[in-house]
C-alpha cells in the first residue's frame, strides 16, 4: 500500500494537466479542419458541418487519447520508484519488438517501423515506445552515476549509458527512422547535460560529429535522404520535385497570413490538400493557415511555457532517478517541437517527426501522455525527500535529548 499512501490527488501539477488538455483539444479541432471537405459558406446547421469532418480519424484520435489517458494515470498512481527495478525488462522487450520489425514490420513512410494489424486498421510503431524505455534506462544509470560521485565522469559509466543508447538507435537507422533516431540522441544529450558529464568528454564527441556527419551524408544516407538535406542547406540547388513537401507547406503557411483564415469558415488549401500529410507531420502547416503568424506563436509559446514548467519540475524533485525522468522527457518533446516546426518552414530538414498532442497518431499520443505521466509523478512526490530528511533530523534530535 506503499504507492497508494504516496498518491496525493491535491499535489498534481494542474498547469501541466491543463496546458496538456488545452493542446489535445487544439490539436483534435486543427485535425478535424484539415481533414475536412472544403467549406464553402452554405453550412446553415450542425448537420451540414458534421457532414464536412472526417469522423473515422476523428473517432481514432479520440480512442488514442482515452488509451493515452489510462496509461497516465497508471503511470501516475505508481511512485517512480517502483519502475527502476523493472526498467531493463521494459527496456529488452521494446528492443526485441524492433528486431521482430526486420520480420514481421510494414513499410510506411520509407521506414520499416511499424506492426499493422489489418483487422482492427490499426498500427503500432515501437521506435515510439522505446522513447520512454530510453528516458528510463538511462536515468537509472546515469543517477547512480550521479549519486555515487556528484557527476558523471566515470569512463564506464559514459559507455555504459551510450551503449543503453546506441542499441535501439542502430536499430531504428536500420529502418531506417533518422527522425526517431535524432531524438533518441537528443534524450541522452539531455540527461548527460543535467548529470554534468566532464567537457573532456564534450569535446571529443563534438570533433567525432564534425568529421562523422559529413562521411554519414555521403556515404551511408540514401539519394533521397541527402536531397531532403540539400532542400534544407541550399534549396536553391535542388529539382522542385525534392522540395516539393516544403514549397507547398511554405505556401500553406503563408496563406494565413497575420490572423489566419478561422477554423471552419472558408476554404483552406490543407483542406484542399495542398500540403502532404497535413494531419501528421505537417500539421501545423494547416493550423498557421487558420490560426495565421499571432496564433502560431502563441502555440509556440505555449509550448516553451509547458518545458520550461517541467524544467522547474525537474529542479524540485527529490531525488537524482526523477531528475534525469523529467530532463529526459523534456529533450524529447523538444526534439520533436523544434524539429517539427522548422522542417514545416524549411528550416529544419524534413524527418517526419509528430507535433506532440497536435498530430494524429496513436503510439506518439499514448508516448507523450506516459511521458507527462511520468513528469506528474516526480511532481507529486517531490516533497516525500525533505520530509523524509526533517523526520530524520527530529529523531536524531530526540535520539541526542535522551543521551543526556
């Protein structure tokens, strides 16, 4: 009953939870105007716009939400704690369902990353999952790394957390998913920060990046993995073909202008189908359009408030383990804001990555809604360590009293 006692309802981080609810319904509005039928201003009542939206993507993102949203609170009731005995067995099995990918997995989007299960039209895409595997095993590490010496300067605890990590990195290259792959990089950068890893490592592994990445350009990404890099380096010098999917989400973006064209009022070129995939990686393409250049920045910095929230999570929380939980969980969301966003503009190159809790996509919602979980738990239980230690100090205070 230990966890049970630990679970205080009143200490839940609302403005996370709210901020979170607020993004989902943005999100599930933005996906229902982007799939929709064109409006053209003659809807008179509800039935002439329900029979604009697209209720089967409607009806599945609403079930991913309600799958995503039982795994939180799963998650949140149990103290954190209780998941660092448990983590390597988490950890093989999401690295055995990829390997199972190579055999049993289907191609979508270039990449073999995905179990489609024909019956039920759904599919699952393990590299997903092992975003959370990843954040666990490496903060299981890396904070006992942390607690025995203060830092991370150990050589073998450095190469035991980049071996955790190039292992399900290797295998979702092979894929291959250099989107999902990028992130998995940015998680471990990200828990190595806070756990203060020695420059004399830094320095060495940014000199590898510098010579690795260009031999990585040319000699191991496919023709069409370097054209979507060349559209982003020096798009001048590439066919329209290449830069297809920007040039149209550019325009898309454009259209909205300062203020955007609304949401169900008029015509819009992503409901018009004018930018690729306008309800998973480019959704926000679609939502510029109606929300225009004031209401994207609000998104984004909406966006900025929720990490930098969970960064003042991670700096109150009661112990190392928890800490590297939260730091690794706000790499990944902003990994996948950053990349997304820029990739949408061109300024970043295209990877396929989800916008967290606005794309569609059922394993990248119930992903990001056990990684809030997991950010609420260490919230909830940030307290447990100081008055553990005031419990101390008065024992040891009676303890003095009655030796004198």
């Amino acid at each position: 009953m230990n966890f049970l006692e630990r679970f205080n309802f009143k200490k839940i981080d609302w403005m996370t939870v709210l901020i979170v609810l607020g993004l989902i319904a943005f999100g599930t509005v933005a996906l229902a105007s982007v799939m929709a039928k064109p409006f053209d201003g003659s809807e008179k009542g509800l039935a002439d716009y329900m029979s604009k939206f697209n209720m089967e993507y409607l009806q599945k993102h609403m079930v991913n939400f309600i799958v995503g949203f039982a795994a939180l609170v799963i998650v949140l009731i149990l103290d954190y704690s209780i998941f660092k005995p448990i983590t390597i067995w988490g950890y093989g099995a999401v690295i055995g369902l990829l390997l199972m990918l190579f055999v049993f997995g289907k191609v979508r989007g270039g990449a073999q990353g995905w179990f489609v299960f024909d019956s039920i039209e759904r599919a699952i895409q393990p590299g997903e999952l092992c975003k959370i595997a990843l954040i666990l095993m490496l903060s299981k590490y890396v904070s006992k790394a942390m607690d025995e010496q203060g830092c991370l300067k150990r050589f073998s605890d450095v190469g035991i957390a980049l071996a955790i990590t190039a292992l399900p990195f290797l295998l979702i290259v092979l894929q291959p998913d250099y989107g999902t792959a990028i992130v998995l990089i940015v998680i471990m950068v990200s828990i190595f920060f806070v756990a203060g890893i020695k420059w004399y490592y830094v320095l060495p592994a940014s000199g590898l990046c510098m010579i690795g990445l260009p031999l990585v350009y040319q000699y191991i990404l496919t023709k069409e993995q370097r054209k979507r890099i060349d559209v982003f380096i020096n798009p001048a010098n590439v066919d329209s073909n290449a830069s297809y999917q920007v040039n149209q989400s550019k325009m898309v973006i454009g259209s909205g202008r300062l203020f955007g064209k609304g949401f169900f009022g008029e015509p819009t070129l992503a409901q018009l189908r004018y930018v690729p995939a306008r309800h998973t990686d480019f959704i926000f393409s679609g939502i510029t359009e109606a929300v225009g250049f004031i209401g994207a920045t609000v998104l984004i910095l909406v966006f900025f408030i929720l990490l930098f929230r969970w960064l003042y999570i991670a700096s109150r929380a009661r112990d190392n383990y928890g800490k590297c939980i939260v730091v690794g969980v706000v790499g990944m969301f902003a990994a996948h804001i950053f990349e997304n966003i820029g990739m949408t503009m061109g300024a970043m190159p295209v990877t396929g990555i989800p916008l967290p809790f606005i794309s569609y996509g059922g394993s990248n919602m119930l992903t990001n809604l056990i990684a809030v979980g997991l950010v609420l738990n260490v919230y909830m239980r940030s307290g447990a360590k100081k008055k553990k230690r005031y419990q101390s100090g008065l024992a040891d205070g009676e303890a003095l009293e009655a030796r004198r």
